[in-house]
C-alpha cells in the first residue's frame, strides 16, 4: 500500500488535497476511521494511539462508534478535522464510493457532544472595515445553537478587548491582518479566510441569501458597515466548513450598549464572574449560584453573568420572575423535576441541521417535545409577567411531536445507514421491503433445514458475509457428503462454503430488497430532518424560553435555600 499505489489510496490522495492543508483527514474504512502519512503520526501523538505501517505507510484508526470523543480532543486541540464518511454501500468486487461530509473547527463543532454543554462555543469573526479607520466589525456565534451576535467596537482595542471577554473557541481574521498574535489568549484557534469575503457588499449579500431577506433592516442591522461584513465572512465560512448546514442559525442580533454593561476580560477574571482566579477551588460566582437544570438554562444564566443589565425596568422584571417561582414551593420543585426530561433543545436542532444528525437525534427531540407541554402548564401556573410571557411563547410542537412518534423507531441504531430507523407501520414503500427480506429471510432458514435433512450433514449451516455473501458451510469432516449442485465458493481453515443456483438468485432478491429499504429509510429520515428544520425558528425560541425560565427557577431555589431577599431599587 505504498502512496497512489491502490485504488483506494488514490481516492484518499483525491480526497485529501480538496481539504485545508492543516486539517486532520479521517478516512472510514468499515468500523474505523483511519489516518494515514503525517496525519497519523501527529494523531496518533495528540490521541494516544498506536502507531503502526503497512508497506511503508505509517497509520492509526480509531473506531466510528467512538469517534466522538477523539474528534473533540482533536478540536480542543486547536486542529481542524474532515470527515470522510462511506456514501455507498458495500458491494461485493467494488470500491465503496467516499466524500468529505462535513469539516470540524474549534468554532465549527455542530454535532460534535461537547464536555461543557453550559458553555457557549463561540466562533468570531473580527474585521478592520473597509475604510481601515475608525470603527471595526466584531461577529459572534454559536454554530452549535444558531446564536449569532454582531457589534462595531469603536476602534482596534476595544475590538481586541471584545475577544479576550468573549473568549471564541476560533478568530477569524483576514489574509492581510499582521497582528492576531497581539489579539488572542492561549487556546483561541486563529483562521484566516479570503480578504473578499469580509467585503461589505459581498457579506451583505451573503446573509440576505442565508436569511432569504431583501434587507438586514429588519434584523436591527440598519446603517452598520464594518459588521456585517465581520459576520458574512463568518457565515461564509461556517456553511463552507460544514457542507451547507446552518439551517438553525438564528438572524444576526446586534448588541445595544443601552442595555448591557460591558465587563471586559480584566473584570471578568478579577471578580472571578466565571472562572476561579487560581487554580484550586472553584470560587467562581458562576459555581456559586447556578441551579439550572438544563444545559439552556445554564447558559442563559452565564449570558446574564457576563452582560448584566443597565435599566431598572429590566432588572425589576428579572426579581418578579424570580419571585413568582418563590409564591409556591411545590410548583416550583415540581417545575425543576419537569426539566429532567428536557434535553438540550437549541443543540438537538443544530445537530440534526448537519449530515451527523442521526435518527437518534429525533427521538431525543421527539421526547423533548412530549415533555413540553407539562414545563409550560406549570410556568403558566407561577407568578410574574415575565414568566407567563416566556411560558406562553412556548410552542410545544404537538404535531411534530406526533409525526416524529410515528416515524422514528423506540430504539433506532447510531448509524444511519444500518436500517432500522423508521418505524413500522409508518411508509407502504419500506414495509413491501421489510416483508420481502424477512420472506427471504425465512427462505434461507427453511432452505437450510431441507439441506440438513437431505445430506444427513448435521452441522450444516448457511451463513452470510459481507464481501462473499450467504453461502453453506460444511466442516471438512463432511466434505465427503457434499452433493452435486453445490459450487465452491470460499475455502476456510476449518470448512469449505458453497452456494447453489437457487441459493444465489434469492441472494440476490434479499440484498436488493435490503438495498432498497435503506435506500427508503434514508429518504425518509430525510423528510423528517426537513419538518424539524421547517420549525426551526420556533424551536429555537422555545429554547430560548424554556432556558430563562430555568435560570429564573434555578435562581429561585438558591433564593429559598440561603433565605436570601429581593433587593429594593430606587
């Protein structure tokens, strides 16, 4: 397996050179994904696995199945990471068809499980404007949740001081810019992208086309310049990394200085808002208060952490609504023990938006859903405008709900091209499939005891491989008994496999009946993918709700749990 010496090195090399040069290359090769050349000597470093070579060639693989916490390491690690998935099936005598599917960044981790899900995972975007004075473009956002923020520091080092407060996982910067190093703390990845792509008119375009909107106006973007720039070089950049995903992203949403105080990186650290001065205890005030139950709710009370409020009104409204949860104790532990149930809704959409999304994915979504409607019953039943408003802009998506029940198997496998995602009962076209293998199925079965019977050969069995298909065994000690009409097919240590006339045309009629169903499910999963992401925008508001109230309440039992009381404003 020397290099371009294979086929199927041939196809990596093809591969491999339509991805960034500094990216890591995972290839799937049946239950592995495998690295090769540098790629697998400084994985295998980074991942802590074994190295080894074929023909000169140094590799190491790390299993599908457990692959996620790999690429995560590899991403924490700074690097870039492409995914070259199977997109056909395996068939006997032919290579299995391979294509980039989607590449990971620090800032672009859509479907990949994360190790702190209450912490956002920024992807920014930083851009000295056209005029190259005054002020400057700042983009912010959370390809995992569709957050997507945007602002106009005043000049460069009120831009920098914008990054080092919101710490992004990755900085995007254009080709020209010659200072990053002056910008970034430890850990944030730095890419660059093409000059052109921060071009106003080119970004403005670029988000209109996205948000399918003739103006930015309407997203309170009016007379901004050198951000939407900032944030279409952004956009650009994530739907180019992750193969046109970014359904879920919300529009982009300016910052008002009106209505937040800034605390920049210095303030942060000192007051210890959300991380601990030293290295031992964690004596942060994030550590101290937060009761959420949910990975929304975690977040949104970070948020507040970071940006605390300037007007009265607002900070009034926030007590009320921690007060309505305080009216009645049992409500209140009864609202939390509703949340158990709630998984991370605003990632569940981002993660089913991308090619990762599994089948898995909408069950978890669809179990979300059906515990909706009980959160929302009880947060009607608190007091506070504020907790009502939030509980009324909730749409529990009963329909949805209900659509994904039908569709999506109780126990559908991680990997969607295993078969087995949709329910029965749920399509006519992938039942038909169904019954023909199991009829098939059932064939074999009877086949093989008409076999045993005939040839007197009792360990007689009719087994399936992949690469040679069914066949029937026969140990070496019965050899002697084989019958005419049995054709050689496979010779192994301890037996020898044959197939006859019969055995091979029904062969043929199972496989294409399994091809064929998954070929349905696929499409199947697909539509449903689509209903998810058609309710997208509401989803994600749901979020949203279902994270403040959960901070709200979070905040609430602290309150009860410490005796503390609601500070008077004037």
């Amino acid at each position: 397996m020397s290099e371009g010496s294979t086929p199927m090195m041939k196809q990596y090399h093809g591969l491999r050179a339509q991805i960034p040069g500094d990216a890591f290359l995972l290839f799937r090769l049946g239950d592995f994904y495998e690295l090769f050349f540098g790629d697998a000597e400084e994985g295998a470093r980074l991942l802590h696995l074994t190295l080894t070579k074929r023909n000169g060639v140094p590799m190491c693989g790390l299993p599908y199945h457990a692959s996620e916490g790999y690429i995560t390491k590899l991403l924490q690690a700074g690097r870039r990471v492409a995914i070259c998935d199977q997109v056909s099936e395996p068939k006997p005598g032919q290579m299995v068809e391979r294509a980039i599917t989607r590449i990971l960044s620090p800032g672009c981790a859509v479907g990949v499980e994360l190790s702190a899900p209450k912490l956002p995972r920024w992807l920014a975007a930083a851009w000295r404007g056209e005029g190259r004075s005054g002020a400057w473009g700042f983009a912010l956002l959370d390809a995992t949740t569709g957050d997507f923020r945007l602002a106009e520091p005043a000049d460069e080092v009120s831009c920098r001081e914008e990054i080092r407060r919101t710490q992004p996982a990755e900085l995007l910067l254009e080709e020209e810019e010659k200072s990053a190093g002056e910008w970034v703390e430890k850990g944030v990845a730095v890419t660059r992208v093409a000059d052109w792509t921060f071009e106003e008119d080119t970004a403005r375009r670029t988000l209109c086309d996205h948000f399918r909107v003739q103006s930015l106006d309407g997203f309170g973007c009016a007379g901004l310049g050198p951000a939407i720039g900032a944030a279409g070089a952004l956009l650009r950049y994530l739907t180019e990394t992750l193969k046109g995903a970014g359904r879920h992203l919300q529009p982009p949403k300016p910052f008002r200085p009106e209505e937040c105080l800034r605390l920049d990186a210095a303030t942060q650290r000192n007051l210890e808002l959300l991380a601990p001065a030293g290295t031992g205890t964690d004596t942060s005030l994030i550590r101290a208060i937060d009761q959420t139950v949910t990975a929304m709710g975690g977040r949104e009370l970070r948020g507040w952490i970071q940006q605390p409020l300037r007007k009265a009104e607002e900070i009034r409204a926030r007590h009320e609504a921690v007060e309505g949860f305080l009216e009645d104790a049992g409500v209140l532990d009864e609202f939390r023990d509703s949340l158990k149930e709630v998984r991370d809704l605003a990632r569940l959409v981002g993660r089913i938006s991308t090619p990762s999304g599994t089948a898995r994915d909408l069950l978890a979504l669809r179990l979300t859903l059906e515990s909706l409607p009980r959160v929302q019953k009880l947060a009607l039943g608190v007091g506070g405008r504020r907790n009502g408003q939030l509980a009324k802009s909730m749409d529990c998506e009963p329909q949805l709900a209900a659509e994904l029940a039908r569709g999506v198997a109780d126990e559908p496998p991680a990997i969607v091209r295993e078969g087995g995602m949709i329910r029965d009962g749920y399509d006519a076209v992938l039942d038909g499939h169904r019954e023909a293998m199991r009829e098939g199925r059932k064939w074999i079965a009877d086949l093989q005891a008409r076999e045993i019977e005939r040839t007197g050969i009792k360990s007689l069995k009719i087994r399936f491989n992949q690469v040679f298909g069914y066949g029937i065994e026969v140990t070496k000690s019965y050899l002697d008994r084989v019958p005419e009409g049995y054709e050689r097919k496979q010779t192994l240590a301890q037996a020898e496999r044959f197939v006859t006339r019969e055995l091979k045309e029904m062969e043929a009629k199972i496989l294409g009946a399994e091809e064929k169903a998954v070929a349905r499910e696929l499409e199947l999963f697909a539509v449903l993918k689509e209903k998810v992401l058609a309710r997208g925008a509401s989803l994600q508001k749901t979020a949203g709700a279902v994270g403040a109230l959960d901070a709200f309440a979070g905040l609430a039992s602290l309150a009860r749990r410490w005796n503390y009381v609601r500070p008077k404003l004037r």
